[in-house]
C-alpha cells in the first residue's frame, strides 16, 4: 500500500465532493457535504444497532436496496432523529432535491445528518444550499466536504491510500465525523469511504462488515452509542478490475482507510488528551479478545485513571475480570506503556514514577495476554477528562 498525503474521499478517480455553509449551524461553519461520483456506482452501508434510529438510514435502506448510489448528502447541526413522519420527508427532499440538481435518479442519492436529536431539520436553509454545493463540487472539495460534516470534532478526518492490484492501482479514500457518543456497535460517528475499484454490491457489503468489525467496531470512547451512525462503501469502478487474488488486497486498503479514521475518532474524543490502544492477545476467539478489550475501554476508572497518569493496574484486572469471558487471572499478564505491572497472578514490581511520566504522552498502550488461545483484537478509546464532563453538561444550553 501507499499512502496518499492528503488524501480523502475524491483522491479515487471519478468522484468530486463539496463542503459549504448554509446556516443550520448558529456558528456560521460549514454544515453540508456532498459527495458524488461521476460514473454509475455499487455501494454499502453498515447503521447503528440502536433502535432509535434517524430518518436518514431509514431511506438510505430503501435506496440501497438495489446496491447502487452515486452520491452522499450529509448535513451537520442537526441529527434528523424522533421527528416523525416530517422527518422522514426532509430526508427524502435532501435526496430528490439533490438527485434533480445531479441529473440522477431519487434513489441514486443517499443521506445521512448528525447533530441534535428531536429537533426538526431547517430544511429550507438546505434545501436553499444544495443547488450552491452541487455547482461546487470539485475533484478538490474532499477537505472541505470532511470539514462540513464535524459537529463537536476539533479536526477533519479523513485519508486515502493506493493499493496494487493484478490489473493496475485502485485507490480507496476515507471521511469521518465523531468525538463522542462513541460505542461499539458503531458509534456517533458518519463515514463515506470511496473507491474505484470495480465491486459488485454482494461482496461490497461483505468487504465492508469485516472491516467495520474490526475497526470502527473496535472504538469506544464513552459507552454511548448513538442513533445516526452510519458508514458509506461506495465503489465506481473507475480504476483497475478485480482479478482473482485482489479482493484480499482491496480489503487491506478498505480495513487501513477505517483503521484510520476509526483511531482519528478516538484521538480526537470530546475533552480527551490521549489516545489509548488496547491490544489484547491469546483469546480463545476474536470475538472474546473484543470483549475483554471493549470492557477495559469503556472503563471508567480505567480512563480517569489514564487521564491522571496514575499506574493503578488492579483497575485494569478488574474491568477484564468482570467482561464475560472464561480465563485464568493466575496465567493472565498486562502491560502498561511497555511497562509488565501484572503476571503470575499479582502485581509485578515497576518504578511507577517512571511509569507515570510514560503514561503522559499523547498515545498511550495496555497489552493484554489472557494465555488462553491465539486469538487477538486491538481497541481503541482514550481518557476522560474534566474537559469532556463539562462539554456534554452544557450540550444544549
């Protein structure tokens, strides 16, 4: 693989994308992305498991249920979700009105909206906006389209990467939004990943539910799983043919674009000030490792206790002990920043001033051995701090 320095969701050839302000955001930022490919396409879609759900993935199901769209319509600032039926006809006027200034079929168009939930959509101002972000879509406008669709986000996010194929190149780029709200299954978080390579819409969806398992499934910032996530696999076939052995090599790059913007999404988590990977080896099956390591995540004393720099490993046995998965405590061992501080069944000896000074770097590592198979799962969450306290209490006021 090759990265692609600034790469995101237009760096696959055949797709244009855009970013502009129409106001629904009182703040005056961008709030509309569009993303579009130039060519007839197959795509895929993974939702969240929450059972309340906005309007966007209701028509996005409808519309996906061919396999095919050319074009994403995502707006921020408001989430579209517990509005009812007058819900579910602002988000068929974001696809029709933006089908129509395309030239495209109704269901050719997808959307998806975050933000503020049980609010209606100030849908004149976007109805207002889309003919401007139609007229300026550009093979440059991924930035400004990952710029349009952040909400409580410091940074865009977003990323591309080349993969050889037998047939040539075919590059796959990425664009997400999420900073809190954020658990597995799925998160507060909208993706639209591209490609142009040549998928058709069965193993599409397929290449997409093992990379979302093992990527935006594995983040996890404060247990809160939210009504609006939605991830977009959207293949144009503009680039190389699959040939028989690439389909494995297309997911490494697919898997790599998600890696990416799952771990900018726990970096960039509401209030945080590190990111923390959670590494967990020698599990009977992948799913048990994800288990163990999304119980130590969504910790809160493991979190506080990151944020304050404080070696306090028996926090650490403590959420793997209470995940739900068969292990013997006596064979387990954990490290912290490089650091053993458990094995054989106790507390290793460790200098924990030096340790505590480790822990303070932006990126910081809990590896876990459970000694009871080959299986391993890697997740990623970070701290929580004063910082995010204070922001989700003055959410809306």
């Amino acid at each position: 693989m090759r990265i692609i320095e600034g790469g995101g969701v237009t760096a696959p050839s055949g797709y244009r994308a855009a970013g502009i302000q129409t106001g629904v955001k009182e703040s005056g930022a961008k709030d509309l992305a569009l993303v579009y490919s130039t060519r007839p396409a197959n795509a895929a879609a993974v939702y969240t498991t929450n059972k309340v759900q906005g309007a966007p993935i209701a028509i996005d199901r409808e519309h996906l249920a061919d396999g095919k769209a050319r074009a994403v319509i995502l707006n921020s600032g408001n989430a579209n979700v517990c509005n009812g039926d007058v819900g579910l006809e602002h988000a068929r006027r974001m696809c029709a009105l933006t089908a129509s200034e395309l030239g495209l079929q109704t269901e050719e168009v997808l959307v998806c909206s975050t933000g503020l939930i049980g609010v209606p959509l100030p849908i004149a101002k976007i109805e207002a906006g889309i003919p401007q972000i139609v007229a300026a879509l550009s093979e440059d406008g991924g930035a400004t389209a990952a710029e349009a669709i952040m909400t409580t986000d410091t940074v865009p996010k977003s990323c591309a990467v080349e993969v050889e194929l037998e047939a040539g190149r075919a590059v796959v780029g990425a664009m997400a939004k999420g900073a809190a709200m954020i658990a597995p299954n799925m998160a507060t978080m909208l993706a639209v990943v591209t490609t142009d390579a040549a998928v058709p819409s069965g193993p599409l969806q397929e290449l997409l539910s093992q990379a979302i398992q093992r990527t935006f499934n594995c983040i996890t910032v404060d247990g809160d799983m939210s009504t609006s996530d939605t991830v977009i696999l959207i293949a144009n076939g503009d680039g190389a043919e699959l040939g028989d052995r690439d389909c494995a090599r297309l997911y490494e790059g697919i898997e790599y674009a998600c890696r990416q913007m799952a771990q900018a999404i726990a970096r960039d988590a509401e209030g945080s000030s590190k990111l923390i990977t959670i590494a967990v080896r020698g599990a009977a099956t992948e799913a048990e490792a994800r288990q163990v390591g999304i119980a130590v995540a969504n910790s809160s004393l493991v979190k506080t206790a990151a944020f304050g720099n404080d070696p306090n490993w028996g926090r650490i046995l403590c959420a793997m002990g209470y995940a739900g998965v068969d292990f013997d405590p006596e064979r387990a061992r954990v490290s912290l920043c490089g650091t053993d501080i458990y094995g054989n069944g106790a507390g290793l000896d460790f200098d924990g001033d030096k340790l505590s000074a480790a822990m303070q770097a932006e990126k910081m590592a809990i590896d876990i051995d459970l000694a009871m198979g080959a299986a391993t799962a890697e997740i990623f969450t970070c701290d929580l701090t004063y910082e995010y306290v204070r922001l989700n209490a003055e959410y809306t006021t």
